[in-house]
C-alpha cells in the first residue's frame, strides 16, 4: 500500500519550491524570456497551492474507523 502525502506537506513543498523561484525571479530583468518563464512558473504554483488550501481532504484514518463504525453496528444488528 502506497503512502499519500498529505495535503500539508504538498502545500509546504509548494511553498518552498516557489520561494526559490520568487529569488531567482528577483535577479533576472524583466521583460526578458527566462523572466517570463519563471514567473509563469511561480504563478502556476501559486494556483496550485490556493487550490490546495481550498480542497477538504478526508484521512485515511477517519475512513478505517468509519468503516470500523459500520461494520459494528451491522454486526450488531445481525446479532
């Protein structure tokens, strides 16, 4: 079973990858193709990570004792 990452950390590593782009934007001059470029690229990540911030995400662990919670009141039920 593989491992999802959660939402927090995609978010942090969103962070800190457009942190870097943000200080490399910071040197290059503006109007050129690379400033182009990298800012589009910081502008998609922020994107991502907004539209991060605004998905609900459900744990893998509230599912596992949702389905605990059924399985017991159907097992109780049977009985």
């Amino acid at each position: 079973m593989a491992l999802a990452v959660s939402r927090d950390a995609q978010i942090a590593a969103l962070y800190e990858k457009l942190q870097h782009r943000s200080a490399i934007l910071a040197g290059l001059t503006p109007g050129t193709p690379s400033h182009t470029g990298i800012q589009a690229e910081c502008d998609a990540i922020h994107a991502e990570i907004r539209r991060l911030q605004t998905t609900t995400s459900v744990s893998p662990k509230a599912v596992l004792i949702g389905i605990a919670v059924i399985l017991l009141i159907v097992w109780s039920a049977v009985h």
